[in-house]
C-alpha cells in the first residue's frame, strides 16, 4: 500500500440511517472528515450524536435496522460503502481495527486470551498457531503487559478493566492496522489508567503511523492526543478544525457549551454551566439548526434551512450562522 | 472442589433419605397389596400368612426401618409379583430404556441445534418463522396421542416402521442393544422420534433465544472487527456461550427422559423401566415402585452433579464452591 500519497481515510457525506418501526432515524447525516498517515482525529459529541455509529459505518459493522444510505468512505482511495462482505472482512482488524468501549464486554468471556488473539491473526495471515502465539505475545508486551507468555492462558475475567483494554488494544495492534478506530476506549477506566493506555496508544501511533480516530465525549481526553478534532451534533458535524484552536476558541456554540461544562474549566463555587434542553430526537429533527433550540445566539432565521457546514477561518469549519467571531484573536 | 464435591455427597445423602420416606408413605397411600396379591377365595388363615411373609402385618414406621436397613446393604427388597430382587428387575429393563432415551435425546440436539441456530441468526426468514411455529406445536402436542398418530400413520397406513417392541439385539463392544441390528433400529426409531419431538421443540426454542441474546453482545461485535469469518463467530463465539444454558436443560431433559419415558414405553410396548412402573402400580408392587423411585432420584442427582462439573469445564468464571447461604 506504498505510494498511495491521499489521506488515510476520506469520509465524505457519510448517511447512516436506521429504519426503524417508528420511523427513520439519520443516526449520521452527512458526515465529512479526513485523517492523514499517523494523525489522530478526535471525533467528540454528546451520547446518540452518531459517533460510534460513524465508526461503525467505516468497518461496515452496522447491524440492521441500520444502514449506510449514502456517502463514500475511501480508505486509501478504496471506496468501502457497498463493498461486498468478504472484501470488508479482509480489512476488519488487519487494516482498520476497532477498540471498543467497555472492555468488561469486548472479550469473549468463555474463550482465552490465546484463542481470542491467534484467531485475529490467523483471520488474515496464513500463519501456524505458533507463529500467531508470538506474535500475540510481542502485542501484549508492547501494550505493557507483564509476562505476557502467562498471560495468555488466563481468561478475560482473570484480568482487571484496565488490563482487558490493554488486550483489546494489542488485538487491534495485532497486524499492524493503517488505522485504528477507538470507541471510547478510556471511558470506562479509572483516571490514572486513562492516562497510561492515552499516552502508549498515542507513543505507538507515533511509532508506526498508524492513523487514529479516537471517539469521545470527552474533551479533556482530546485536548492532549488529537491534531484535529471533529464536533459531532445530532448526527451532524458541528465544527471542525485543529484541536487547540477549537478548543481554545470555539466557533459554534455548542461546542462553547460543551466547553463550559467541563467542571475544572470553572471557577470554584460558581455554578456549573451547562446546556439547557436535550438533545432533540433524531427521528423528527427541527427543519433548521438541530441545536437552535438549546442555542443561546440563536434567531429567527437559524431555525428556516439546515445551515452550510463552512469554511469559516482558514482550516475551521463551522455549521452556524453566528459562529463566535469576537472570540478569535 | 474437594470440598465441594464432598458437600455434594453428604447433600445428596440426605435428598435420597428424604426421598425414601415421601416415597414410602406415597406408595403406602396408594393402596394395599394384598388385596390384588392374595386371591379372593383364600380364608382368613391364608390371607395372614400370606400378609406376614411381606412384612405388611408391621407398622409402617418399622416397615421402613428394616427397607432403610436393607437399603443400606444395597438391597431395596424383593418384588411382591416376581418374587424377584427389585432392582435386578428394574436393572434387566434399564438398557431398554437407556438405549431409547440417549436415541432420543441425541435426536433432539442434532435436529434442534442446527434449527435454533438458524432461526436465531435469520429470525426474520419465513423458514424461520415457520421452525418456531412448528417448535410450538411439537412443544404442545400430547406425548400420547402423538404416539398414536405417529403407529397409525407409519405403521399401519404406510406400513413403514414395526410399532411394537424392542425388535433384534445386536452386540458390539461387549454391549448389547438394538441400535447394532437394522431391525433393531427400524423399531426404535418411532419411540424415539416420539420421544425426542418436545425435546427438539425446547432445544430450538432455547438456542434461538440465546443465539439472538448472544449476538447482541459486544464481544460478538468485537470479534466480527476483528475480521473473523461469519462462520467462526457463530461456530466458535456464539455457540461456546449459548452451551450454558443447554447444558443446564438437556442435562435436566436426560434425566426426565429415563424417568418419564413411561408414555412412550406404554404405547410402543417398549420392554423398558417405564413399562416396569406402570405394572408394577397396577399390582401394587411397592418394592418395586420403591426402587424404582430411588433410582430415579438417584439418576437426577448424579446428573444435576455432571452439569454443575461440566458448567465450570465450559463456563471458566465459574467455580465448584459452595454459595454460603
């Protein structure tokens, strides 16, 4: 896959729908991105924004009722949407890989560690049992996990969460993946664990440029990981842009708002700020802005047409029309 | 596990020596022997004799006494109508009904199995939907009436298969059976499919429900990323985990098979224990009837004992110990 000069992953209008009894829910709705060789994307939203499921979509793991509608996925110029399933199986955890959130649930409880590690190897290389043993063993090691020959006779329940996720984290490691999608992957982890598994992911992408979307509500995590970083609304990107600007100087508001309910961005004793209202139902959207209703700036005209995702700084998208100017220096 | 195999034994002891007294005091309620035993025209004289010799002129509690003593040297006494130790009778008709049980649970797994698994995995298919109809009536239908459907229309409208008996015994390996002679077969099979059918229903109803709980689970998600192939995740990840709660069930069904195949023995005059019991009700033989019970329950403890080591065998989170109640 040498010479191949264009982004690692271009997503470009990307619609995942689930048609439910109910009615369609647009989960993602024209969703756009991209991540170079060894960058790290943070992809940040509230809970039901549609983030995981835009991971989902890229490895063509989503379960009906849902599916992709439209849009193009290119990874290294191959476009993934519509592929059949053997083609997308071939690139499943030997090209892009996944870590999920809960590492309590994302190992097979009835199966070790070996069983679980060498069939991921042997799913894409025509390897012996041994060979895909070792290499399972130097995964494990290179997630720092201590005798790692021991290790993987035990079963997942004879491994703490912090230890499992380290696993989940050497299965994705496994064949060397041009790109990792990270599903929260530190959420539920004690914070001191958090801040292991950030900083080796981060020093092994760094390794071997691997390319890395990193899936979050949590904007402490991406401040210090990401280069870019995309805010995900309702099934929608609200911004986009490098991380330390849109961090330090948002754009949208909502964005703004979720900066504002971070508690240690507060001064003691003052009241946590926080968004009003809810995040509005994903099967009867508002025919404007999704976020008009929460929206603090918010006027008569944000809520007749869906604004434009636009280029309103160099490099900075924003989907508003009353993007927080007076705050850029 | 030491320990808790002992627990379990010591446990069992006292399941069996509760057992014995409903059993007794069950089978004493049912009537009185010597009634059916002793003909009608035998004087007075006769009749004592006849209730002495049985041990029936002692109170009950003492009755039970010398069966508990007699029990504890392994003999659980002699068969009123046979005159014959009860369980030699009821051990020559075991093979019978072991051989028509283990038919019949091996075609419930064999059949239910692979049907659960596909209606879990397509549940919207109209084949599906049509299993889980067809598993409700196979879970509905009378055992009895079944039976005799099934010798109406295969043996006497079609003629295809013998109704009655055990057919030709073969031997192979020292073990004797009808399953070793092609006559043998061609008998067991409609007491067996008979047998098997309310089985079969439970197992497809089981396996669907835990393949469709299965593949919701994260670690069905995880392994399909990792690009394992459909046949690996539904071979290896979803059938290791929906095993638990089979082997729980068939293990139960086992048990239940041997015991209450009695419909089935009945009706395709099938020379095995279940055939034994109801005789031996009918004439009131309660050694018999004693043993036999025994034997049952002894049965279901020893299977309930091979489920609980085969759990932690499949399932590694668990662990033989005992739960302080």
């Amino acid at each position: 896959m040498t010479g191949f000069a264009g982004p690692t992953l271009e997503v470009r209008d990307l619609k995942t729908h689930f048609f439910t009894r109910g009615g369609v829910v647009k989960a993602v709705d024209g969703v756009s991105f991209e991540i170079g060789k060894g960058r790290i994307l943070g992809l940040v939203g509230e809970s039901g924004s549609g983030k995981s499921i835009t991971g989902f979509s890229i490895l063509g793991l989503v379960d009906p009722p849902g599916r992709v509608v439209e849009g193009e996925i290119r990874f290294k110029g191959e476009n993934l949407v519509d592929q059949p399933e053997e083609r997308l199986r071939a690139i499943r955890g030997n090209r892009i890989a996944m870590i999920f959130q809960d590492p309590m649930m994302t190992l097979n409880p009835v199966l070790r560690i070996d069983t679980q590690m060498i069939e991921a190897v042997q799913a894409h290389h025509s390897v012996s049992a041994d060979d895909a043993r070792q290499r399972a063993r130097d995964a494990l090691g290179r997630v720092g996990i201590p005798s790692p020959d021991e290790r993987l006779k035990a079963y997942p329940h004879q491994f703490s969460g912090g230890m499992r996720q380290r696993v989940a984290i050497a299965i994705a490691l496994l064949n060397n993946p041009e790109l990792i999608i990270a599903d929260e992957p530190t959420t539920a982890l004690d914070v001191t664990i958090q801040g292991q598994i950030l900083y080796e992911v981060q020093k092994l992408c760094r390794e071997t440029g691997t390319s890395l979307i990193w899936i979050t509500h949590d904007l402490s995590v991406v401040a210090g990981l990401a280069d870019r970083i995309c805010v995900m609304y309702a099934g929608k990107l609200a911004e986009s842009g490098p991380v330390d600007d849109v961090l330090d100087r948002p754009l949208h508001p909502y964005t703004k708002g979720l900066l504002g309910s971070v508690p240690s961005r507060n001064r003691r004793g003052s009241p946590l700020a926080q968004i009003p209202g809810m995040t509005p139902s994903l099967m009867s959207l508002p025919d404007g802005c999704a976020f008009a209703d929460r929206c603090p700036r918010a006027q008569g005209d944000c809520r007749q047409a869906v604004p434009p995702m636009a280029e309103i700084l160099p490099g900075r998208l924003a989907r508003c029309i009353r993007p927080h100017l007076e705050d850029q220096a | 596990m030491t320990v808790f195999m002992v627990r379990r034994l010591m446990q069992s002891v006292v399941v069996l020596l509760v057992m014995s007294v409903i059993v007794f005091l069950g089978v004493f309620a049912i009537g009185n022997p010597v009634d059916i035993l002793i003909s009608p025209d035998a004087d007075q004289l006769e009749r004592e004799r006849a209730i002495r010799a049985l041990g029936l002129d002692r109170p009950l509690w003492e009755q039970y006494f010398v069966f508990l003593a007699n029990a504890a040297k392994g003999d659980l006494g002699r068969s009123f109508v046979f005159n014959e130790p009860a369980l030699r009778l009821i051990f020559e008709r075991m093979p019978a009904t072991l051989e028509l049980a283990g038919t019949a649970v091996v075609l419930s797994l064999v059949v239910g199995i692979p049907l659960g698994l596909y209606a879990g995995l397509k549940p919207q298919a109209a084949t599906s939907k049509g299993i889980m109809a067809g598993s409700i009536v196979g879970f509905s239908l009378p055992t009895f009436w079944q039976g005799l459907m099934f010798i109406m229309v295969f043996a006497v409208m079609l003629g295809w298969l013998p109704s009655t008996g055990r057919g030709q015994i073969g031997t192979f390996l020292g073990i004797r059976s009808s399953l070793f002679t092609l006559d043998g077969l061609a008998h067991v099979i409609l007491p067996a499919v008979n047998l098997a059918l309310g089985n079969a229903a439970l197992i497809i109803r089981l396996t669907r429900a835990g393949v469709r709980e299965t593949l919701l689970q994260d670690y069905i998600k995880f392994a399909r990323a990792k690009g394992l192939s459909h046949r690996r995740v539904v071979g290896v990840h979803v059938l290791r985990n929906i095993l638990i709660p089979l082997v729980t069930v068939v293990g139960l069904e086992i048990a239940g098979l041997i015991a209450f195949a009695v419909v089935t023995e009945s009706i395709f005059a099938w020379p095995g224990m279940g055939k034994l019991i109801i005789d031996s009700i009918n004439q009131l033989d309660r050694p018999v009837m004693v043993a036999y019970l025994m034997m049952i329950v002894l049965l279901f403890i020893v299977i309930n004992l091979i489920v609980d080591v085969l759990y932690s065998v499949i399932d590694p989170r668990v662990r033989l110990q005992d739960v302080k109640g």
